[in-house]
C-alpha cells in the first residue's frame, strides 16, 4: 500500500512550473499578435530557415521532437518551386510556431534528397518526433496546404503531445524580463493554494483547484502538469506494488497491467521504464488497448514536461511504432 502523501519530487519540479506558465503565456501572446498581422515572429524563433546535411540532425530530427518541423525540397531552377516556397513561407508565419519550415536546395544536398526519396520538385514533408512523413509533391493550391498542415499540426499533438515551438523572445524582451518585476498572474493564488494540496497529500483537493484553473484557462502549462502529477499519485495510492510488478511481469500482453506498472515506475522516479513498458504496449498492440497505452504514455509525459530529454526520448521511440 502506498501512503497517501507520496512525494514526486526528483520526478518533477513543482517550483518550475510558475516560470513554465508565464514564459508559455508570453508564447501565446506573441503567436497572436503574428497570426494577427500575418507576420512571422522575431527572428530568433527561426520559423523558416535552410538546413543542409551538417545541419540536418540538429535542425531537423533533434527540434522535431518539440515542434512539426516541414521540409520544402527545391532548386533555383524549379519555376514551380518558387511559387510554392514563398506560400510555404508566409504560412510558417501566419501558423507562428505550430509548426517551422527547413528549406533544402537538392543541388547542394543530394544525399538528403536520395534519402528521402523525393522523385521530383517541389517536394514536401514533415518530421514528427524524428520520423519522416510525405506530405505533397508540387505546387499544390494553398487551401489544400492548409488543410495538410492543420492535419499536420493536429496528429502531432494528439499522436505525440507535441504542440509547437515556443517563441523566442528577443535580447532587450530578455534584459527588460530580468529587470522589472513579474505581475501576479490571475490564478497564482489558485495554483499556489492546489501546489500545498498536492504537496500535503490532499490529492482530491488539488485536483479539483488545478481544474478550476483550467476550466478558465484551458492551456495554462502549471495547471496541466500539477493535474498530471496530482492524477498519477490518486491513482496509484491505493495500489500493492509489489502484487502490480508481478501481475506485470507474469502477463506482459495485459496493458491494463503494464499501465499500472507504469504509473509506479514514474512515482518511483524509473521515468525509462515507465515510458518503455508503455511504447512496448503500443508496440505490441492494436484496437482499444494500444490506444489506451498510447494515451497514458502522453500523460505521464504531461508529468515530465515536454522538455525532459526522456520525454524527447520516448517521443521518438513512439514514433517508431506507431509508423
């Protein structure tokens, strides 16, 4: 059994999550004001940029598992290419960080362009979590773009969690942030109040004050890790360990089981093991149970935070099976 005040710290920092919350608030207010203007943001958040093959594994496949990286393969001789490069490139900025756009000359990069056997220009694709995806070949009319980058956008949230880049604030926002003081937000007290519930064990308590936060702010990033956490620790109050890891291990097809073992792996601070034991449910699943693995395997990454290199990690082990 066990008790009912379980600590989570070394799993997660409950302390981090305020500076979480008002950098994610300064995100969302900058991709409104570029969605607003059609305008992509400051310039440090690299919406679009070239990338060739010494690049490629750094700007593609490691910032893909924070953000749907699209790739538009082109040349300075394709006529349609560009046609279709600038609309890819006014839509970067008019989406403000759902998604960015690697250009890639095939001249300078044919070893990129073999390997992801593009047969002809304009090409495009997305890397999702570190995984290739075809999207469309040539100049296609931007209401089907649209419509492939909303398709795009919304299987790697849902899929992956994954849910776009923050936006990077420029050198004198940075100083201006060090310098002046950081008003209180509408709902510090609130989440401070569900903050000591968790930490007291009132898991009841704060579960219901974190989702008053979110009913009114749906995407605040405090509230949803500390639902997250609060969430696994109700779950798992009441479980035997010892009889979960045997039911576990004598029954690895029962994802009910493996989900349970994966819940006190986290608690436990085994974050690996936890997120293997549910990839390796997706894996060897289909229909309602993989669904099911899928899905708490996307929560207990909610009690990381998306940037953990072990939620990066198990991300794009996710990607693997699923495609």
């Amino acid at each position: 059994m066990q008790p009912r005040n379980m600590s989570m710290s070394g799993v997660v920092d409950l302390a981090a999550l305020k500076a979480a919350g008002e950098a994610k608030q300064k995100a969302e207010q900058a991709r409104a004001e570029a969605a607003r203007t059609g305008q992509a943001p400051a310039s440090g958040a690299r919406l679009v940029f070239d990338v060739d093959e010494a690049g490629f594994q750094q700007d593609v496949l490691q910032r893909s598992t924070e953000v749907p990286v699209v790739i538009d393969f082109w040349a300075e001789w394709c006529e349609p290419c560009k046609q279709l490069g600038p609309l890819l490139e006014r839509l970067a900025g008019e989406y403000a960080g759902k998604f960015v756009l690697a250009k890639i000359d095939v001249d300078a990069n044919q070893m990129l362009f073999q390997q992801f056997g593009v047969q002809g220009i304009p090409a495009v694709f997305a890397v999702v979590a570190g995984q290739p995806i075809p999207l469309f070949q040539g100049a296609a009319p931007e209401a089907q773009i649209r419509q492939v980058l909303d398709q795009l956008v919304q299987a790697a949230e849902q899929q992956f969690g994954i849910v776009g880049a923050p936006l990077e604030p420029q050198a004198a926002d940075e100083q201006e942030q060090v310098e002046a003081p950081v008003p209180a937000g509408p709902y510090d007290a609130l989440l401070e109040a569900a903050n000591q519930a968790l930490d007291s064990g009132d898991l009841g308590g704060a579960i219901q004050a974190y989702k008053n936060v979110l009913s009114d702010d749906p995407a605040n990033p405090e509230a949803k890790l500390g639902l997250a956490q609060a969430e696994l620790l109700r779950r798992v109050q009441d479980l035997d360990p010892q009889a979960v890891r045997k039911e576990a291990a004598e029954n690895p097809a029962d994802v009910p089981a493996q989900i349970r073992a994966a819940d006190l792996d986290l608690v436990g601070g085994h974050v690996e093991d936890a997120f293997g034991r549910l990839v390796d449910a997706v894996k060897r699943n289909a229909g309602d149970d993989r669904e099911a693995a899928r899905l708490r395997l996307l929560e207990l990454f909610e009690v990381i935070g998306a940037e953990d290199p072990r939620v990066t990690a198990a991300r794009t082990a996710l990607a693997r099976v699923l495609f």
